[in-house]
C-alpha cells in the first residue's frame, strides 16, 4: 500500500483533470451521496435493487464518487455497498465511517470489492457537537481525527475525512484538525455546513482561511457538503468552489436529511451554463439528468415539484403567450439552457392504440429507460391496457407507467383486483379486493368511511399490519378527464416511514397500488443504528 497521501491514487480518481489537455485545476469531482444522506430522508429508504438501479445510472452519467452507504447502520446497508462496490467499475464507490473502530473496519470490509473504494470517516468539530453529542474536549477529538484517518488508510489509499458541523467550528481548531487529518493519510478533507446555516460568502471566506492556514492543505483536495436548510446548498456550494473546492457532495433531486443536500442537478447546469463566470467542469453527461431525477423519485416517492429548477415539469415549459411567442422566435430569449442538454427530448411521436413494440421501445429509449426484455414485456402490456383507456399516450404516462413497474417489480405484495361500490346509491363504500401475497391469492369485502377508506380496510383484512398512514397524496399526470392518477402513500410504523407509489388511470387502482407498494417497502426489514448516532 502506498504512503503517499497527495491526493488520491486510484483509476477513477486519477480522472478529474489527468486527461491530456486538460487543465486539473478546472475539474470539480462530484460526488454524489444520493444512496447515503439522500437515504436518510425520512420515507426514502430503498432497497438493493434500487439502489443498484440508481447506482448503475450514476455510473453511466459520470459520476466521480458514488457514497453508496453507512455499513455500519445495518446488514442491509453493508450488503448495499458491497453489491455496488463489486459491480461498478467507472466511478469510486465511498461508505460512510464515524470515527470508531467498528465503523471502519465494516467500511473497508464493504468497500474492498470495488475496483476504486473510498473511505469517508467523519467526526463533529463545532463546540455545540462536540459538548452535547459527543460528550468529548476538542483535545479528544483531535486524537480520534488522527486514529480514524490512520485506521482507514489500512484498507485503502482514498480516505476523505469529514469535520461534521464544519461551518459552525471554531476556525484554531478546525486547521488543527484538518492538518491532523491530512498528516494521517487524508486526500480529501470534506467541509460540510451540516445544519445549512451558513451564507455564501461566509463559507467561501472558511474554504480560503483553510487554503491559507493550513500548512498542507496543497496535500489534499477541498470538498464541501451543504444541506439546504434555508435553501442556499447550491449557492454554498458554488461559491465555495469559486474561492478553491474541487469536490461537491450533492444528491440528485436534492433529497437528504431536512430540507436535502445540495441538488445535483442545479450544480452542474449552473457550472456549465455560467461556464463564463465560474470556469470549471464536471464530467457529467447532462443529458442524463432527467433520466437519474425520474428514477430517484419513483424510487422514493418523493415527487419533484413542478417548478422545481432543471428537473420540474414546468422548469422548461412557457405558459404566457409573450414568452411562447419569444421562444418560437428565439429560444434563447426565454431559455438559458437548452431542454435537450438535460435529457428532454421535445418529440412529436405520441402513441396510441395502434402503436406497435417498436413505436414503444424507441420511445422508452428516446425517455432514457434502458429495461431489460421481460420488463419492456411488462411495459408494453401497460401500455395497450392504457392506450384501450386513454386515446392519446404521451410522455408523462409513459413515464408514470413505466415507473409504476420499476418500483414494484419486487413485491411480494400484489394487487390481483379490485371493485369498488359507492356513489349515492351506496350510501356505504364497498371495496371487494384481492391479493397475491407472496403466491396465495386471497380476496376479502370491506367498508369504510369512502371508497379509499374501504380499499385500504380491505388492505389491512388481508394483511394485517400496525402500521399508520401519515399521507394520502394524488396528481393527475397530464391534463384531461382520462388522465393517470398518480398516488403517494406514506406509512409508519416502528419508526420507520415508508413512501408508496402507483398510477393508473383509474385513482382507485393507484391508491391500492400505492398503499400494497409502500407496504412491501415495509417489508423488507431493516435493522438500524439509532438514528441520533447516525448525523446529518
Ligand atoms: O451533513 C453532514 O455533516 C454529513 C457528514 C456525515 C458528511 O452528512
Ligand atoms: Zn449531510
């Protein structure tokens, strides 16, 4: 193993800046910690199968540093970052580490497939963490920062360490720890604002004191981590670049503890938009981001609001005739960006009854789905069931559809059907249901105090379960009468929440749809570390 701890060693990270021609200085790494603290969003855990899913298009669009979890948390949450660590090649694949021994070796124990593994160790730094959390003098503190950092770097040459509460700590301390961090074998020092707190030009000034102040910090690479609290992440984020950051942490979506992380998505069509003011560059390929927004959402559940910057379903659309007006006569005039240079295709092919396999798979290519046969099988008999239903399919159920399958393509819960009597002739709602679970096909009436009252007591006759709905939530999907519902279900229970998704175009259909889905999330059990030992 090497010793030289001036930046990092390996493939992937040799990446940012090694081309030929290229200028190191420019290249901003991102590292994305979609599948980790966007995970630690209450409601948004996933299972392996999405999280390989996820990790498989982060991969493709280029991603640097993949934190593909926190082995310590659970058995699932190892087996999460072992799978991805064995099965991607492009990008590092990072697990997260508090400052224990325990934590670390499980790390580098996950990590130790991936053809380029990092670990990220991390410790509070701020007075307030330090005191009340963990109950440590800074002197303590100081000494874990360099046993954690020499301990990871028994596993791997990439080690990031991580000074939790960065933008709250005192600025004495803070070099000291950085120094210690970088002395022990660290290539990155990641600088979070772990509560949001801070302003843009305050956390650019921190990153230039560290730049100044601490002897070797030439040795390692600046990387910094802003959650979205007063929601300045993406701000933060770019003006700390500005003053010497090389690497940002962010999620796709900007999912993540509280208010999320710094979005993913805002940060690099910032940096290539504004390319003139800010000269640096990332190696995403834009054009994927739609495609990575899609599938995190219907993964979580966690829809994305309409005006949501780059990905929202109005983000590119011109409602007022001046503008519309403008945009036919230049786009530039209301468009800074183009919406194909982040994956919106504007196509005229919309399908309908009479649209073949062909028509379909060209246009889940065109959508950026890339499904294996027996899913495109799947699909396509949606997608007549839904065009017998609706005469014109466009985009938007094409893509609510095929998320529908993607989410529940491992459920050991399943609707077979569903009627469901009410109106003012039934003065009781009535729902007759049925449902696969695991093979058994079971059917049950209920009633209740409305239809949706009744199919989800139906739902709990034959699954009982404690769990308690927290949120019932339906969108239609495009405009029109016979438009797809698309319906969220959240469901507690021990303390976890869980969000479910379904679409159909009958809203019944979808809200047991969502309700099943939702449930099997609960399902899949897995045990976790108390979640006040797990910050930020
Ligand atoms: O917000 C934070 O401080 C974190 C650290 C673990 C990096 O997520
Ligand atoms: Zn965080």
């Amino acid at each position: 193993m090497s010793t030289d701890n001036s930046i990092q060693q390996s493939s992937a990270d040799e990446r940012p800046g090694d081309k030929p021609g290229d200028k190191p200085d420019d290249r901003v790494v991102i590292f994305d910690t979609t599948l980790r603290d966007g995970e630690q969003s209450p409601g948004a855990s996933m299972n392996l199968d999405e999280k390989i899913r996820i990790a498989e298009v982060l991969e493709d669009m280029g991603v640097d540093i993949i934190e593909a979890g926190f082995p310590i948390a659970s058995d699932g949450d190892f087996t999460c970052v072992n799978e991805i660590a064995k099965m991607v090649k492009d990008s590092t694949v990072c697990g997260l580490a508090r400052a224990t021994a325990a934590d670390i070796d499980r790390c580098g124990e996950a990590i130790r497939p991936a053809a380029s593994g990092r670990i990220h160790t991390f410790i509070a730094t701020s007075p307030l963490h330090m005191k009340y959390k963990l109950q440590m003098e800074p002197e303590e503190v100081l000494v874990k920062v360099t046993e954690s950092v020499t301990r990871a770097r028994q596993f791997t040459d990439n080690v990031e360490w991580s000074c939790e509460d960065g933008s709250r700590s005192d600025h004495d301390f803070l070099c000291r720890c950085v120094e210690a961090a970088i002395d022990a074998g660290a290539g990155t020092i990641n600088v979070p604002d772990t509560v949001g707190y801070a302003l843009p030009n305050e956390f650019a000034d921190l990153i230039r004191m560290l730049k100044n102040r601490v002897p070797n910090m030439d040795k390692a690479i600046i990387s910094v981590h802003c959650h979205n609290d007063l929601g300045l992440g993406v701000a933060n984020s770019l003006a700390a670049d500005e003053a010497g950051a090389r690497q940002i942490e962010c999620t796709i979506n900007g999912l993540g503890e509280r208010a999320g992380n710094a979005a993913m998505e805002e940060i690099v069509m910032a940096l290539k938009t504004r390319n003139d003011h800010m000269p640096f560059r990332t190696g995403i390929k834009t054009e994927d981001i739609m495609r990575a927004s899609r599938l995190v959402s219907a993964v979580t559940g966690f829809s994305v609001q309409p005006n949501k910057a780059i990905v929202g379903a109005n983000a590119f659309a011109h409602e007022a005739g001046i503008h519309q007006d403008g945009v036919l006569k230049h786009a530039g005039t209301y468009e800074i960006m183009t919406p194909e240079s982040v994956g919106l295709n504007k196509s005229n092919l919309v399908l309908g009854k009479h649209s073949g396999r062909h028509a379909f798979k060209e246009k889940l290519k065109e959508l950026g789905y890339d499904l294996g046969d027996n899913a495109i099988q799947d699909a396509f008999k949606r997608f007549k069931d839904l065009a017998d239903a609706k005469k014109d399919v466009f985009d938007e159920d094409i893509v609510a559809l095929v998320d529908d399958e993607v989410v529940r393509a491992n459920d050991t819960v399943r609707l077979v059907s569903l009627e469901i009597l009410c109106g003012t002739v039934h003065k009781t709602p009535k729902a007759v249901l049925e449902l696969d679970v695991d093979g058994d096909v079971k059917g049950c009436e209920a009633t209740g105090d409305g239809p949706v009252d009744a199919a989800f007591n139906a739902i709990k006759q034959l699954f009982p379960h404690n769990a308690r709905l927290q949120l019932y939530q339906v969108h239609a999907v495009t405009h029109g009468t016979d438009a797809q519902a698309e319906v969220t279900v959240r469901l507690e229970e021990d303390g976890r929440t869980v969000n479910g998704q379904g679409a159909d175009t009958d809203t019944m259909v979808a809200s047991v749809r969502a309700y099943v889905n939702a449930l099997n999330k609960l399902l899949v059990k897995r045990e976790k570390t108390a979640p006040d030992a797990i910050s930020a």
